[in-house]
C-alpha cells in the first residue's frame, strides 16, 4: 500500500474525496489559480536551485522567483533539488513524496501562501507532511522558504511586464513580512509519535477501501472558505461515465518522482 502524506489527510479530511481522487482516480481538469501561481513559482526555483537561471521579470511568478534569487538564494545552504522518497513502514505500508531538496541533515521546503508568514510559521510546527517528509529522510530538521503573492493588482494602464516589476519592487518594503526562511527542528519524540498515528492511518484507510466504506464529511465541504473541487460529482459520481471539467490520472505515474500527482 502506497500512500502519500496529501492522500493520507484527504483521507481524514473526507473520505468520499479521497475516494474520488486516490480511488477512482478522478482530478479537476484545471488547477485553480492558486496551485498555479505556486507550481510555476516552483519550477523558476528549481532552475535556480540547478543551474543559477533566473528568469527575466515579465510576470508576478518570475517577480516571485526573482525575489526568492535575491532575498533567499544567498542563504540556502548546498541541497539537492526534486528527491524522490518511498519509506517502507513495515507490514506493506510505503509512505511515498517528493521533497523540494535535500540538505546534508536537513530537508528543503519551498511554499507560497496568501496569509500572514507569521501565521504559517506558527502552523509549521504541527504541520504533518513536514513530519511526513521528516519521518522518511530520519532527518528532524527543515529549511522553510516562504514567499508570500504580491498582493497587486494590475492596472488597466500598465503592462504585465511592468507589473511584473512593480511585483518584485514590492518585496523591498517589509522585506520580512513578505519572503524569509526558517530552520525548523521537530522533537525526535514528535516525529515518533507521528510514525504511530501514520501506521494507524494506513490501517484506517486498508479497511475503508477493503468495506468500499467511504462516507462524505460534510464539514470539508466548504473547507479553505470555498466549495469542494469534488462538489459537483460528489452526490451522484458513476465510474462508468466521463465528465466535464474532470478527468483520469493515476496518482503515481513512475517511481522517480517526474510527473508526480498526490
């Protein structure tokens, strides 16, 4: 049993999401915007990360990559981009993910978010993927980029290039509030106490899929202050039919973490 640490807390959050996604295999055919503000934002850093490319600014994501060559890059210390991870836990179950990098002792993550940094920094410490991707590198230290979307406008009077570059004026004022870094240490006692509750969720979720027990929470169907992506073929969902705005894609396409989707 393969499982990802975002399959595993789709599963808790609801279970009939999980079975539309990881089950059926079934995923929205456009990602919302804010996935891909983030996955773009993503890939300019891993060119970085590999060959010192920046972009050249000609839109908010490159603003975003250009400010994390500026304000983070000089303090990264040496890792490795894109690791592929599979954890055997015992008894067949395989924690599986890809980390943004991999330090000598400690992993590398990048995020963008919308909220406050100093928000997201408090939730980091009982945040489970970090715990997750902690549990499989035996490591108990993490790097934490966070680079926060402008929060611009584009006005009808300028291009997007010279939004662009009003974007990456924008992370000069209130620097810290706005793109840092963290060092983030988990007690070995936490990340511990993760891999008990972890192996009782492979077992919760083998029963579901073993019963076809897969109830909806409705309490996750307005999570994140908007519908669920699921909404609209969660009640009456029929394996048998295409639908629009959906489609099939196996979660994990190959071993060596390219074109990953969990």
């Amino acid at each position: 049993m393969r499982l990802s640490i975002s399959a595993i807390k789709l599963f808790k959050a609801c279970r009939r999401a999980y079975q539309l996604r990881y089950v059926y295999n079934i995923v929205p055919a456009e990602r919302s915007e804010a996935l891909g503000v983030g996955s773009t934002y993503h890939a300019y850093v891993e060119e970085i990360t590999k060959d010192g490319t920046v972009p050249e600014i000609v839109d908010k994501e490159t603003a975003m990559a250009n400010a994390y060559y500026k304000y983070i890059y000089p303090q990264m210390p040496k890792f490795e981009p894109e690791v592929w991870f599979e954890q055997n836990l015992g008894y067949n179950k395989v924690l599986v993910g890809r980390l943004d990098g991999k330090a000598d002792g400690a992993i590398i993550e990048h995020k963008t978010t919308s909220a406050s940094l100093d928000e997201y920094e408090f939730d980091l410490q009982y945040n489970e993927q970090l715990l997750a991707y902690m549990l499989a590198s035996e490591v108990n230290t993490a790097y934490y980029t966070l680079c926060k979307k402008p929060t611009l406008r584009q006005k009808q009077s300028e291009t997007t290039e010279e939004f662009g570059q009003r974007c990456f004026e924008w992370y000069a004022e209130d620097t810290q509030q706005k793109i840092r870094m963290l060092k983030i240490c988990i007690p070995q006692e936490e990340i511990d106490e993760f891999s008990r509750r972890l192996k009782k969720d492979f077992y919760n979720i083998h029963n579901a899929t073993k019963k076809d027990d897969f109830y909806r929470n409705t309490c996750h169907c307005n999570a994140w202050g908007g519908k669920c992506e699921y909404a609209p073929i969660c009640h009456n969902y029929d394996p048998q039919q295409q639908y629009i705005g959906f489609e099939r894609r196996e979660p994990y396409e190959d071993s060596k973490g390219s074109g990953q989707h969990f």
